[in-house]
C-alpha cells in the first residue's frame, strides 16, 4: 500500500510539472543602420515548439513589453509570437521570451482592430450593425460585395484605416482620421452626422475600378485585369491584435487570362501598431514566373506625382471620396498615396493614365511582398502638402531598406 501511494504522489509531481512546462528563449537583434527604428516587427515561429504555447512573456531589460500570440493557419494552436520593438540606430537589443503550455495570452491595451460583417437589413443605421463574421468563402459567380458591410474586411490602427473590397477588383480603399485614436467599431466606415460633428473620420478615397491603393491585379499585356475567373473566393480574420491584424484574401484555381493554367493566390494585409503603412504579401501555389501582374495606386483627380523610378511611387491629390450621386454630405478630400516595390519585381513603371499609376510587376518564384502607405490632409498629427508627403515617402523606403537589415541572432 506504501508503494501505491509513493507511485501516485510521484505520478502526480510529474504530472503537476509536465502541465507547468516552459520554455526560455533568448534573441539579439543588431540595428547596424544609422536609422531608429520605430515599431520594428518581430515574428517568432511556434510552429516547431515541442509544446502546446497557450501564453508568452517577452521583457527587454527586464521589462515587460506586449506580445501577441496568433493562430495563423486556423488549427487552434498558437503558431507565432509577435511584437513590436523600438531599435535605436547603431544598438543592439536583446529579447528574454518565456513560453508556456499553461495559462491563456497576457491583456494589453488594443493597439489595432478589423472586423467583417454581414449586412444585417433589419439595421437602417450603417454604423451599428451586428452581424460579425470571422471568415467567409463563396463558390465562382457568387458576388458577396453588397451582402458584407463596408463590402469586406475592414482594418485600423490608430493612425490610418484600410478595407478590402470582396469582389473581383479586391480593391484597397482607405478611411482616413482626423485624431489618433482607433474609431472604426464606433463608426464601422460609415459615420454619422453626429459622429462627424464629434472629429471621426471618413472614407476619403473614391476608388471605382482603379488600383486603389495597391490593389493585385492580372495583366493582359496592355491593361490590369480583374482577379475574376476563380473557382472560390475568401476572406478571413487571421489575427485581431493587440499589435496587429493580418486579413486573408484567398482567390483559388484564378485563370488569369482564358486557357492559362489555373493558380491558387492568397493574399496577406498585415498592419501594425503606430505604422501607417500596411505589409503586403501574397503567395501563390506554384512558381509564377510565366506569368505577369499589375499594381500600382490610382491616380488621384489634380494629383502631383512622385517616383524614384525604383519602387517607389506616390502621389497627392484632391477628389470627391464618392461617386457624384451620392456626393451629399460629404466634401472634397485630400490624400496622399504611396506603394513601395522592390526593383526586382518591376517589370515596368508605366506612364499614368487617367486612372492609375501603375507598375508591370514580375515574380521570379511563388512569393511577393510590397508595402502600401497613404496619408489625409485631415489628419492633426500628419503632413499637409505634397513636398512633405513625398519626403515622408522617401524617409519610409530608408526605413524599410533598414530594417530588413537587421541581424537577429538566437
């Protein structure tokens, strides 16, 4: 009886420690550049952690900075660690992480937010609906444009707000802000009068059939084309926050042109806390480099443009954000544009036209990132002119170029 009981203590000591697993992690990220980096982005894959991580701490120095633990292949487990540093030039920074297969994520402040819903039509208001949905998917021919609120999935921090028209144009609009502050589950991208009265922003693009804001399209040879000929199409909340949100847009067997072989495309948006500027990556099923693409930003009505000629483009400008029937209520709206390429994945800068600035873009493998960026004249806390727009730009691509020159050791 002595034995019984001594093996079942230790059953259960080794039990009690097995569900109290953790796991120390160490990193050193080496800023050599001449550039502070601000809200630098840090990715940690779980995917090959030898326990189930149900939550994380991260200090640097000892102290304690938010974290974000995200699904982001839909399977209920946790697959990456995310968070956002502050790296001064010419520094080094080191990370202490503690993973642990107990317990639920830490709470931190929301920093960023996205949501999709259906319109629900016994709602007359446009800013309180409640039919909140994490994903949908719809088979070829079927056009869910009208049947989600704000048509697709719509995201913010507290600088900037995008959405991600769910049709065949997957067009990128904007919503722009005249305070900080994240606004969009008050407004839900179509504020009141009251709500306009008290400083809440707007819609402030007018995109139609343009490229938007660095909308992915096909290309024909002479013209973009919409992302049309698809077996299935979706869109998905892939993570809420606190520091991010990632929106999936999924198109599958896409025949970019009649006969071409068939190709499955999945688009990834990722914004961050305290950026303006929204990640883009998109990855295809197959090697694509048979085929051609069109991005670009549309070209905004009285526009001053901007390029480097290698990769980075922008413009600002003044237009109506709506279609002149439904121009009531709402004023002319200046905003300022811009998309950052890498020049490998130029094969063209074309000249604009009357409703865009675009880019032939190539992609020698099966993956292609870019980044997007824009500004309001409404904004408090921006810039108010086209000089100071474009120079934003350029001072944008530096920090691009440097982080993605940060050395990261474990």
């Amino acid at each position: 009886m002595y034995k019984y009981y001594l093996n079942m203590l230790l059953l259960m000591f080794l039990t009690m420690n097995a569900s109290a697993a953790e796991r120390q992690l160490d990193i050193t990220l080496e800023n050599k550049s001449k550039i502070d980096l601000s809200n630098y982005p840090l990715s940690i894959s779980l995917s090959k952690e030898p326990m189930n991580v149900l939550s994380a701490l991260v200090t640097v120095d000892g102290r304690e900075v938010p974290c974000q633990l995200d699904d982001l292949n839909g399977d209920g487990k946790y697959d990456e660690l995310f968070v956002l540093l502050n790296l001064s030039k010419k520094s080094t920074t080191k990370l202490h992480v503690t993973l642990a297969d107990k317990g639920t994520p830490r709470k931190y402040e929301p920093k960023v937010y996205v949501d999709m819903m259906l319109t629900n039509k016994k709602i007359k208001e446009s800013n309180k609906q409640d039919l909140y949905i994490s994903q949908l998917t719809v088979d070829r021919d079927v056009n869910p444009y009208s049947m989600l609120h704000h048509h697709g999935a719509a995201f913010e921090n507290e600088l900037v707000a995008y959405r991600i028209y769910f049709d065949h144009r997957q067009t990128v609009d904007i919503y722009g802000k005249y305070r900080k502050g994240l606004e969009l589950k008050q407004t839900q991208f179509y504020p009141d009068t009251s709500q306009k009265e008290a400083g809440f922003g707007d819609d402030v693009l007018w995109v139609g059939n343009t490229l938007g804001v660095g909308t992915l399209r096909g290309w024909d040879g002479e013209a973009p084309t919409m992302v049309s000929d698809v077996e299935h199409r979706g869109q998905r909340l892939v993570a809420r926050g606190p520091l991010r949100t990632i929106v999936e847009v999924r198109d599958e067997q896409w025949r970019q042109q009649p006969g071409s072989q068939p190709t499955d495309m999945v688009t990834y948006y990722t914004l961050y806390a305290g950026r303006r500027d929204c990640k883009v990556d998109v990855v295809f099923n197959r090697n694509v480099d048979d085929l051609k693409f069109a991005t670009g930003i549309i070209n905004v009505k009285n526009s001053v443009e901007y390029s480097d000629h290698k990769g980075l483009r922008g413009c600002w400008g003044t237009d109506w954000p709506v279609s002149e029937k439904d121009s009531a209520g709402h004023k002319r709206e200046t905003v300022g544009l811009g998309i950052c390429l890498a020049k490998d994945n130029i094969d063209k800068e074309l000249p604009a036209d009357k409703d865009n600035f675009p880019f032939v873009v190539k992609v020698a493998d099966a993956h292609l990132t870019y980044h997007i960026t824009f500004g309001s004249d409404n904004e408090s806390f921006g810039v108010h002119n086209a000089k100071d727009w474009f120079a934003c730009l350029e001072e944008w691509k530096r920090t691009l170029s440097a982080e993605s020159q940060v050395i990261r050791s474990e």
